[in-house]
C-alpha cells in the first residue's frame, strides 16, 4: 500500500484543514467542520496559497462518500495482498452466537497458535478494528477477517464455531 | 394593561426593525452591527426609544446582550486552539498590539482624553472584529487558504488578550488605581482557574447526570452560570462583560459545542438590541463633528491590520497575494470595539462614544468591502503577469 503524505493543520475556532497531493499533481485540501460537515477545495496553480472551492458535504453525506471510497478498497487490499503470494488466502469467518468465544477475548482463541492463520480485523456491524490485539473482545455475531492457508482458514472456523 | 400593550407593541416594532436592517445588510453583505448602530442613533435623534415603554427594557436586555456576546466568543475556540495559537503566532500577536493601538492611544492624548480613556481608545483600535472576520472568511470561501490559520490565530490572540485588557480598562476607567486594576485582572484570572478546578473536577459528573444532549439543561445551565459569575465579577470591580468571557473560555470541548448552538439565536437577539442601544446612548448630533477623526483613524488602522495579517501569514511562509488577502480580511472591527467604548462612555468620556460609532460605522462597512475587492485586485495583478506569483 503506497503511503500519500496528509498534511494536517489546525484551524482554530473552525475545525482541521488536511491538505494532500494527488498522483496527477492536482493539490487537494479538505476542511473538517467542527459542526461535522466538510469542505473540499483544490488549490490554485497560479496562486498556491488561495483555495478553489470543489464541493461541501453534510455530515452523513460525508460519511456515504467515505462509505463509497473505503468499503472496497479494504476488500481490495485484502484480495491484493492474498494474490501476490501463492498459497496465502483470505476469508471472513462469523462469530455465531452461543459460540465458546462469545464474550471472550481474542487471545482466548489462540488462533495463531492453534492453526496458523491470522486475525487482521473484527468487524462488529459498522465498526471495524484493525490489527486486533489478544485484549480485544468479541461478540457472537462479530466477523473476523482471517488470513492465512487455506487450511488455517479452516482450522479458526471450527474453532469459532465451538 | 393599556401600558403592557404599549410596550409589547412598541418591543415588536423594534425587533421588526431590527430584522428589516439585518435583512438589508444581508443583501448589501455587510455586517448588520453598523445598521443597528445607526438606527440607534436615528431612535435617538427623535427621542422615540427613551420616552417609549420598551426603553426600561431595551436598558436591560443591552446589558444581557454584551454577557452573551462576550460568552459565545468565549465558547468560540478551546484552550488548545489558544495554546497552538500561541506556540505557532505569538510575535504575530505582538505585532498585532504594537502596530494597532498606538494609533488609537496617540489619537486619545492628541483630543485632549487622558491616558486612561485613551488606552480604552487604544483598545478599540486594536481589536479585529472576529464575528466579521470569520464570516467574511466563509462567504469568501478562504477558508482553506494557505493564509487562514495565521488569520484565525491572530483573532483567537487578540480575543484572549481582551481577557486581560477588559478587566484592566473597566477598572481604570472607573477610577481606580494601577493597583486597583492588577487586583481586577488577579481576580478575574482566579475566577477562572475556579471555574477550570471546578469543571474538571465535578464536570464529567455533572455532565452524566444532566445530559450533554438536552438543549433545555445547556441553555438554562450555561446561561444561569454565566449571569451568576458576570454578577459576581461586577461585584468585586471588574466588569460584568469579563466574567462572561471567562465563563466562556472555561467550558469544555462538548458542553461548549452545545452550548453555542442552543445560546446562538438567544444572542443573536440581545447583541442586536445592544449595538441599538449603544446607538442610543451615543449624542446624534457629535457624530458628524467627529467623523473626520475617526476617518483619519480608520484610515491609519486600515494600513497597520494590513501590515500585521502581512506579517503574520509571511510566519506561515505563505506567499505575497496571500498576505495580502490576510491583511486586508482583519479590518474590520466591530462588537469589541463597541463594548470598550461602551466602558467608556459609562465611565464618563461621552466624546469616545461619537467616535467610536463612526469609526466602527466606518470600518464595519469599508472592511468586508475591502477584504472583497482585494480579490480582483490580486485577480488583475495576477492576470498582468502569467508566471506564478514567488513565495
């Protein structure tokens, strides 16, 4: 995953300014309201320091824009990284309700150990953690991103299941 | 009953009034503080307002008017918005004092005033207008330039200086020593160390039991603490208007959220009322002798708030066009500028309030106007030559 350089500054008594370039050399910046509404604009070539205004978003459009932008690209990412090295697999395995871990913590699991693979994320409805630690809790109903062969993938379904 | 029906009438006809002129400086895209303070003055010209049923009112509801814009600019940034603030644009702060009240403090001692008046004239001079200023940043779409955070910096500055300034001023103006006034400002900062101790200590607590959501609570809560404290800080010497501020300042992040949207539309109301009475209170027939003083004033503190939004965006490395736009944006001024001088007038020196309605009249319209046009002169300058501008 390439890494973009986000400038962040603070506006004070408005909210947060992030600033960024993108790949075709246009310079972005978005501004977070502290009402919770945003700002895009793109800044001038003529005059680097004035800003041209792109668009503004409520609230909950932004949220279904970044909905839109992100939901895929964290599948993608996934898929990616599975694809570049032969044998390595990805799968989202549930949590059913009742299961022996509902309400315990990950490393009660002892996933890794036990079979190999890997948990990358729990998914509880909206909310997603990345990079779990063994503190974190889960809950029957909760998804857990998995990676590893195909046969790990396997071994933390059973285990879940219980 | 007959005189209950005379005063609801006549309130109502000031408030549609009111809403008629802010409808105009809406058109006009100017800010309506000018407009309330000239129908001020025209009221009292025909001495309808002081023989009217409503004036008791108007009295009152004024002084509730400067608490309650005092209170919101205080609920306008956090104290670690002042803090980066301060880090990042302290000598644009300085620079913003040095370069902008000496013109009002010299124009004092020239008219005769006395050091103390006119360190209150110092003040008025000084002070940006940061309602204006931030509005004309969002009508002009600036606020993502490069230039804007040296801008803001120096309103949250300014407006945290006016902390110490205000107290300082009120008890000078009304007679007291320099010890006297260093007492004023010790308390008002002790009240507000008080207040941080106290919010942080039971702020969470109080916080759960009655809800960060319930408008009715943060209304009744934050405006009730407010009046107790402005009461509390007249009582020791300092002004009225400094606890408000305080008050302001010292609530916290979510409370403070809430609070300026539910206590937004209750000052928008009040503040009007004030600027009107403050036009009021102002003798109709000085303004006009004093105009030429408060053009001349306009005219120099026009020139120095270009010279410090200059200075302080070139802190930022932003370049010329930029620092441009930064300094003709802090012009104007308004609301602070108008409570000093109602400290003064109070006190006494009835020739600041004259003054001071003409040269925020002047500076409150002429401000937004220039903030405006240097867009298309940077516009043409930078048609004139093709190659971007240097940094």
């Amino acid at each position: 995953m390439p890494c973009m350089d986000v400038i962040e500054v603070l506006l004070p008594g408005v909210g947060l300014r992030y600033e960024f370039t993108t790949a075709t050399g246009a310079r972005i910046g978005v501004i977070a309201h502290r009402d919770g509404h945003f700002e895009m604009v793109r800044y001038s070539m003529a005059d680097p320091d004035a800003s041209l205004p792109l668009i503004t978003l409520t609230r909950a459009e932004a949220d279904t824009v970044a909905e839109i932008f992100g939901a895929p690209r964290i599948s993608e990412r996934f898929a990616d990284l599975t694809r570049e090295i032969p044998g390595l697999a990805s799968a989202t395995i549930e949590i059913p309700h009742g299961s022996p871990f509902d309400g315990q913590t990950l490393g009660k699991t002892k996933a890794r150990t036990r079979t190999g693979a890997s948990v990358v994320a729990i998914v509880r409805g909206e909310h997603v953690i990345a990079s779990p630690t063994p503190k974190d809790g889960l809950l029957g109903g909760d998804s857990l991103v998995v990676i590893g062969t195909d046969e790990g993938i396997r071994g933390v379904r059973t285990l879940v299941s219980g | 009953m007959a005189e209950i029906g005379i005063f609801l009438a006549e309130l109502g006809l000031l408030l549609l009034i009111l809403g008629a002129l802010s409808a105009i400086a809406e058109r006009l895209r100017i800010s309506p503080i000018p407009l309330f303070l000239l129908a001020g003055l025209a009221f009292g010209q025909v001495g309808l307002a002081q023989d009217g049923q409503a004036s008791e009112f108007v009295q009152a509801t004024a002084e509730i008017g400067v608490l309650l814009l005092l209170l919101l600019l205080g609920l306008e940034f956090s104290t670690a918005e002042f803090s980066a603030s301060m880090r990042r644009h302290a000598p644009s702060g300085l620079v913003d004092l040095a370069l902008n009240a000496p013109p009002g403090f010299i124009a004092g001692l020239l008219l005769g005033y006395g050091w103390r008046v006119s360190l209150a004239l110092a003040g008025i001079t000084w002070i940006s207008s940061s309602g204006i200023v931030a509005r004309l940043l969002g009508e002009l779409g600036r606020m993502a330039n490069r230039e804007t955070p040296a801008v803001l910096s120096v309103l949250v500055l300014e407006d945290v200086a006016m902390a110490v300034f205000l107290p300082l001023v009120a008890v000078l103006l009304a007679g007291g020593t320099m010890t006297r006034a260093a007492i004023g400002v010790v308390v008002a900062l002790a009240v507000v160390l008080m207040i941080f101790f106290v919010a942080g200590r039971f702020g969470p607590r109080l916080g759960q039991v009655l809800g960060p959501e319930d408008s009715e609570q943060v209304l009744l809560r934050v405006l009730g603490t407010t009046l107790v404290v402005a009461g509390l800080t007249y009582a020791v010497g300092a002004s009225a208007a400094v606890g408000a501020f305080l008050v302001g300042l010292a609530i916290p992040g979510r409370t403070a959220m809430r609070a300026r949207e539910v206590l937004k539309p209750l000052r928008d109301l009040f503040a009007a009322i004030f600027f009107l009475s403050f036009g009021l209170s102002v003798e109709t027939s000085g303004v006009l002798p004093a105009l030429p003083v408060a053009a001349a004033l306009a005219g120099v503190t026009i020139l120095t708030k270009v010279a410090t939004g200059w200075y302080a965006a070139r802190c930022d490395g932003v370049g010329r066009y930029g620092r441009f736009r930064a300094g003709t944006v802090l012009i104007p001024r308004g609301e602070f500028s108008i409570v000093i001088a109602g400290l003064a007038v109070m006190s006494g020196a009835s020739g600041v309030g004259p003054l001071a309605t003409g040269y925020v009249l002047l500076l409150g319209i002429a401000g937004p106007v220039l903030a405006r046009t240097s867009d298309s002169v940077i516009g043409t300058l930078s048609s004139r030559r093709s190659a971007p501008p240097p940094a």
